[in-house]
C-alpha cells in the first residue's frame, strides 16, 4: 500500500480542501473529521 501525503488548507467557502502531493487527488469537507472521512474513502 502506497502512503500519499495531503496538504489541507481552509477553503474560501469555509471547511477545507486537501490535495494529495504529487498526486491528482482533491477532496473537501465542513470539518476537519468530515474531511478526513473523506480522504480516507
């Protein structure tokens, strides 16, 4: 399994928005919990 790093910054819109490093991967979500829910799904 490959391990992918994300950096996480707030939105504009409020909540977050993580972009994996190196990778073509962008998520978002209201909170920090919801986000990593997100990520991990």
């Amino acid at each position: 399994m490959k391990e992918i790093i994300f950096a996480v910054k707030d939105s504009e819109e409020g909540g977050y928005i993580a972009s994996g490093l190196n990778y073509s991967i962008f998520t978002d979500g209201d909170t920090l919990e919801e986000l990593k829910e997100n990520i991990i799904s």
